[in-house]
C-alpha cells in the first residue's frame, strides 16, 4: 500500500500531525495498535487533571470548549480528543502494529500486522509512555503484598485503610499519593534523589504561564531565582526529607526531568498524611527495609517509576532523527518524532507546535 505519509500513534502527537497536513491538503495514513484514539489517556488513574491551562493545551485549529474547567479533566481531554478526530474527518487504522521500519528503493516501508506502507515521510507519534518501566529490587519476589506499575492504577478505593508503598515522586507518584491519602489510605513515597516541585499556581498564576514567561530568561538567572520564590511559595520542605537537586530546574527539564506540579501533596506532607521515605535497600516478606535502616510494614507497593518511549523496537537507530520535532536529520531522513519533548510550557502545547512545523516541513518538501 502507497502512502504520502503515514503517522504511526493516534494519540495527541498523531491526531494534532494529521489535522494539520490535512490543512496543508497532504494525504497521510494513520496506524494505531488500540482499538480507538488516545488509549493512554483513556487508562490514565481517574483524578488525572491536566497540570497546563486549557488556553495553553489545545490541539491546532481547535480550543478546548469555554464550558471547560481551566485545569482540564482526564474525561474530558478524552471527550476532546475524540471530538478532534471528528472535527477533522481523522480515521486511523485500529488494530495495527507497526513491526519494523526501513528504507527500500527511496522510499521508506513501514512494515504492519496488516501488510507494508510505501511512505515519502514517516511521523512516530506513540509517546512517551509506551512501555512501563519497573526497576528490579532485592526481595521484591517475597513481598505477599500488592504489587503494580502506576500504569495499571485508576483510583484509590482498593486501598483504603492500607499502608501503600508508591515508589518515586514524579507527577505521577506525587499525585496518586496524594489520591490516596485523600481517600483513606496511609501511603508513603521513597523518593531517591531529589526533586524539584512547583505549585500549579505561583501567587495565583499559573506555573505555565510564568515557565513561558520565563523561558527567555538566562538559564543561570532561571536556576538562581525559582528556589528562592519556591521557598516563598511552599516553604523549606528540607524537613519532611525532600531535597532539591544540585542540577537547577531548566537543566534538569532540558534533562528530561521535569519538576513535580503540585496540586496539594505538599500540603498532605506537611500534615503528615503522606509519609516520605528514602530509597529502598529491600522488599520483605511484609514490607520494606529502607536505605535508613529503617523497616516498614506494607499492604501494596506501586512503582510510579515512569516509561520509556518504545519506537526504537520498530525504528532502527539509522532512522531515527535523535531530537522531537523539525530538525536537519528529521527533514533528511524524512522521519520525525512529535511528542516527545515535555517542556516547562507543557507537551500538548509543545505538541501543537512541532505538528505544525512537521506538517509544514513536508508540504515543503
């Protein structure tokens, strides 16, 4: 099968691509392994909010309805994202998985469960969060408790009146703590290193606003100033054993690191309804012995331990452009990756901005 260009995810990244090479009047093929758009949204844990104001987080062409909290819903970004597809007349291929890549006669073939794409250009939109990482720790397989990724938790109602284990303090570990210690549940966090957190609103403005703000700033001012006004903000949380990194927020975001957005964990710290511990040094039988020495009974552990993105199974590192978005070997190879640059400013925006030069990029070509 002949395609100008086929998008593999029908996710934000592959939707937000499609719509603008429509506008740009090129034909694409959409190929998704799931049987509608944007499963992972659709898996994400219930309390999920978006941590970026909607005003900022839309899809080119088309803003989140005005009926819209400002901080958007998990089921209503769904709501949005199938809306999008509509809008744009976007129909994906569900139900195939891209097997491999490769270059053949000029043209690039993208090799399916449902037979080859002869390509001109080729866009990996699959995310981020492809495939859950789990790290391996001593004593995990005698542990009688609970164990799972954050992939596979929605809601906190199993574990209530539980002591949980939630390993790691990124977005996702800090917040389902947090839906935890909100339902009745006694969870504690091992957070490894340090980590850097940011309200979601600094002195009522929204941290992506100041982020975008900010950008333009010299990193070094950048790195200077935000402990200062973060301590203003949250206080010293030195005490309840969170430490900052020595690396300051923008290198660690330029990283891959990005800070935690805090939508009340700090608060639930600070009353004592989330406990923080350091690393784990083993599972037991019951729980887990901590870095410390200190010994702690446990009901589950979930590791929010984050993703890796999973395109380099299908995409040989002689294709891969390296960088998300436009870039001198994307447009050589004619291969990009959208999707997968998480900025200070928030990825459904950044999204916005590389499908629209990706899109431009081909029609130029």
């Amino acid at each position: 099968m002949d395609a100008n260009v086929v998008i593999v995810g029908a996710g934000p990244a592959g939707l937000a691509v499609a719509a603008c090479l429509k506008q740009a009047g090129q034909g694409f093929v959409i190929l998704e392994k799931a049987d509608e758009v944007a499963p992972s949204w659709r898996r994400h844990y219930r309390r999920l909010h978006l941590h970026t104001v909607k005003s900022f987080s839309s899809l080119p062409f088309m803003p989140f309805p005005k009926s819209y909290p400002r901080y958007v819903p998990r089921e209503k970004v769904v709501d949005y994202l199938d809306a999008y597809a509509g809008r744009f007349g976007l129909r994906p291929r569900f139900g195939v998985t891209v097997k491999s890549v490769h270059r053949e006669d000029g043209k690039l073939v993208v090799e399916t469960d449902a037979g080859s794409f002869n390509a001109r250009k080729v866009v990996i939109a699959t995310g981020n969060n492809a495939q859950p990482i789990t790290p391996a720790f001593p004593g995990i397989e005698v542990f009688r408790g609970k164990v799972l990724h954050s992939a596979a938790y929605t809601e906190a109602a199993p574990y209530v009146g539980k002591n949980v284990l939630v390993v790691g303090m990124g977005n996702t570990g800090a917040e389902i703590a947090l839906d935890l210690a909100e339902s009745g549940a006694r969870p504690t966090i091992s957070v490894r290193k340090g980590v850097h957190i940011v309200p979601r609103q600094l002195f009522g403005v929204p941290i992506q606003m100041v982020g975008i703000a900010s950008r333009p700033m010299p990193q070094a001012l950048n790195d200077w100033m935000f402990p200062k006004i973060l301590d203003l903000a949250l206080g010293r949380l030195e005490k309840y054993g969170i430490v900052r990194p020595k690396q300051g927020i923008l290198q660690g975001i330029e990283a891959g690191r990005i800070p935690v957005i805090d939508v009340g964990t700090v608060a639930a710290i600070k009353q004592g309804r989330i406990g923080i511990a350091p690393d784990i040094a083993s599972f037991t039988g019951d729980g887990v012995t901590f870095v410390d020495g200190v010994e702690k009974k446990f009901d589950a552990a979930i590791f929010a331990t984050g993703y890796r993105p999973g395109y380099g199974a299908f995409l040989p590192a002689e294709l891969s452009p390296g960088k998300s978005g436009v870039n001198a070997r994307a447009s050589e190879l004619g291969v990009y990756l959208v999707g997968f640059y998480n900025p200070v400013t928030g990825l459904l925006r950044e999204i916005g901005i590389e499908a629209q030069a990706v899109a431009k990029d081909i029609a130029g070509r």
